[in-house]
C-alpha cells in the first residue's frame, strides 16, 4: 500500500479556494505542497477598475514566477501543470461586484482567465443576497440573467457565501451544475456561513459540487480544529451527496494581515461590520499551518480509513471531472 506521501505525490490535487497573501513564497508553498491546481480569489468588494488592476497583477506574476505557476483556463491546463510540475492557478471571484451592472463584462473577464465567480460576498447586492444579510429576498431577476450569461460562457457558478434562499433559487436556475468551493456543515457547526444537509441535498439533486473547507472557524471545533476535523466534515457531506460530488476548498489565508481580515468583515470593505471575530487573523488548522503541509491533509483521508480511489477522488479528481464539465473544454 502507497505512503501518504506517495499517494498524494501521484494524485490530482485541488484546492477549491485559496485567498492568500499573494507572493512567491505562496507559490512555493504550493508546489511543494503538492497542489496541482487551486481556485486563487482576485476580486471580492473591488469594482470593475480594481479588479482588472488585481488581474494585471496576476498576469505580471504568471510571467515572473513562470516555472511554478501557470495559469489555468480550461481543465486540459490542470493535467498540463500536473505534467510539468507547476501549479495551475485558476482566476476566480468571491462577489460579482466586478461586473457592475455589465453582464457583457463576464464574457471578458473569462477571456483573461476568471473561470469561477461566486454570486455575493455575504451581503446584498444587484444578483441576490448573502448568508449574512438579515432578510434574503432571493435571486433578482438580474441575477438570472447572470446565471444565463455564466452558464453561456463556462464560468462556474459559486455560493459559498450566499445566501440560503438565494442559493436555492441559484441551485434550481442554473442549466449547469453550481458549487459551493468552500463551507462546512451547518449540522457539525451552527454558523450562517455553513450550510445545512437540506441545501447539500439540493446541490447534489441537481448536479451540483461541495467543496469542504479547512478553515478552522467553520468546523466543529473551530479554532482547535485539525485536519481530522475537517475530514471528519467532508465525510458528513459525502454521506448526503456521495463521494463523487464533494472535494476540498480549504479557504486558506496564507500571510494575511489583521487590516485585511478587517477589510474583508466590513460590507463592500468599508461599511457596516458583518463578521465579528475573535482573533486578529484566522487561525490554521494545527496541522496545515502552510500551504506546503498540505500532503498533510491525504495522511488524514488515510487515518480516517480511506481507500485509493476515494482519496484520489476527493482530493482532485471530482473538481476535475467538474470543471471540465462547467468549463465545456
């Protein structure tokens, strides 16, 4: 039987969603991490303007660090990058702010490389509303209209943040399957950021994808959370949905600071505080304390008694089969 190492060595391995301090370091970590391919946010509040901004930085970076990431467009690119030892970074969005009210603009971002776009970041805006929000009026009628729009142009569809009822309507819209990159359990945690076995039901129902998270805040023993933990949830979600629509998204935020967690727990980044916390910046599980442990999180999978097959499957290779169902390409 293969070592943990070995196995995860061999497998596809991909992160739902990261949000990191973006730097070489990062990259690194990755690569050595043995991430094969990751959900990487570049806009949550920015609008149009900042958002191609924090792309042209991207595409500056896709240059500077070339041999170790590569940027990912289709799902042919993550077996490319597995192939060549890099790691394939795939554009993704937290919010839809970046669009404005242009829903033109979504066929050119997916052109420089935003292939995931979740519909709200916590609080209302133009598409619907997010889980933090105190009355979740559901999808607008312009958010339909995103939905088309995304689903003509291969951009995933992510409601991690979103908010129940919005979601529902999302799950039930939606001509392709939809995700949540990232969440845990509302059954292990009561948190309004989880979500409950009746929306991973739905999700499921309807071809739709969970990614469980890592982040310690939302697993069930929140900041003494481990990586057991964690695997502990993604098998609460796999007993509702199955071992081949669930997959990790651990929400990892590598190197940030206390100002930018304030930044991310205000509305639209400098409103109202919708997040209360506890610490200045996020704690990481006790055994992922970089994104270069992650070989970590297969030693878990096997601790917990896992085969080959489901551990191949979950730590990459549903996210891949996903992807390039969404994608088309």
């Amino acid at each position: 039987m293969s070592t943990h190492q070995e196995l995860h060595d061999s497998a596809v391995v991909i992160d739902g969603l990261i949000i990191s301090d973006w730097n070489r370091q990062v990259f690194e970590d990755m690569r050595r991490g043995g991430i094969t391919a990751a959900n990487c946010t570049c806009s949550v509040w920015e609008g149009f303007r900042e958002t191609t901004a924090n792309i042209a930085q991207w595409k500056a970076w896709f240059e500077e660090h070339a041999d170790v990431i590569t940027q990912v467009h289709v799902a042919r690119d993550i077996e490319r990058a597995k192939t060549e030892g890099r790691v394939g970074i795939i554009l993704g969005w937290q919010n839809t702010s970046g669009i404005e009210d242009r829903l033109s603009f979504v066929r050119l971002f997916r052109d420089l490389g935003v292939r995931v776009m979740q519909l709200t970041y916590n609080t209302q805006n133009l598409v619907g509303s997010g889980c933090m929000e105190s009355r979740d009026s559901g999808l607008s009628d312009f958010g339909r209209d995103l939905i088309d729009e995304m689903n003509r142009c291969g951009v995933l569809i992510d409601l991690s943040h979103v908010g129940p009822k919005t979601s529902e309507d999302a799950i039930r819209y939606s001509k392709k399957p939809v995700t949540f990159t990232h969440c845990g359990p509302y059954a292990l945690l009561a948190h309004p950021r989880n979500k409950t076995d009746d929306a991973f039901r739905l999700i499921a129902k309807h071809g739709g994808f969970v990614g469980v998270t890592t982040y310690p805040p939302f697993l069930s023993a929140d900041a003494a959370s481990s990586l057991d933990d964690a695997v502990a949830a993604i098998e609460h979600v796999m007993n509702i949905v199955g071992e081949d629509a669930v997959g990790i998204g651990t929400d990892f935020t590598q190197g940030q600071s206390a100002a930018w967690f304030d930044w991310l727990c205000h509305d639209k980044g400098n409103g109202r505080r919708i997040v209360e916390r506890t610490w200045d910046v996020a704690p990481f599980p006790k055994d992922l304390g970089s994104l270069a442990d992650f070989p970590n999180v297969t030693a878990a999978m096997m601790r917990r008694g896992w085969d080959e097959s489901r551990t191949r499957k979950v730590l990459g290779e549903n996210w891949l089969r996903l992807l390039g169902e969404v994608w088309g390409e």
